[in-house]
C-alpha cells in the first residue's frame, strides 16, 4: 500500500516525545565533551554542559519547524509529497 504524506502538523511534532528525544541526544553530545583533557570541572562547567544541550536543542526544534512549514507550504501549492510503501504483516 502506498501513501503520501500531504500535511505535518507542527504541533503533533513539537508536542510529542520527539523534542525530549532530541535534548537526550544532544546532552549526552554534551557530556562526550565532560571527557576532555582541558575539562575544568565544577558546577559551572556542568551548567554549561545542560545549557549547551538545550541551546543545541532549540536550534534543530528551531530547524525543524521551518522544514516542515517549508513541506507544508509546497504541498499547499500542489508539489507532491513523501510517498511510504506500507506492507501488512
């Protein structure tokens, strides 16, 4: 069965467990780093680590966004959409 893809709502997108996943992704990015020689460890360090994650965070939320408002407003002007192959079991 195919199937296209015609509207993503953003809502559904930043709503979901998708940001929560995002910001795991990018804090243990962040905590790659805490394995660094040059590491001066302390509470400012760690903050800097969780703010850096959540900053990383809200730039690709920030991307995603303008992705699918770019997707939306395409498909609103006729452009096909994604096509998915979906197979029953």
């Amino acid at each position: 069965m195919k199937v296209e893809i015609k509207k993503v709502h953003i809502s559904s997108v930043l709503f979901s467990v998708f940001p929560l996943a995002v910001f795991v992704v990018m804090l243990c990015g962040a905590f790659i780093e805490f394995f660094s020689p040059d590491a001066n460890f302390g509470i400012a360090y760690f903050m800097g680590l969780i703010m850096r994650a959540i900053q990383g965070t809200l730039l690709f939320l920030l991307g995603t966004v303008a992705f699918l408002f770019i997707y939306n407003a395409l498909q609103a002007l006729g452009i096909r959409g994604i096509h998915v192959e979906l197979e029953d079991k």
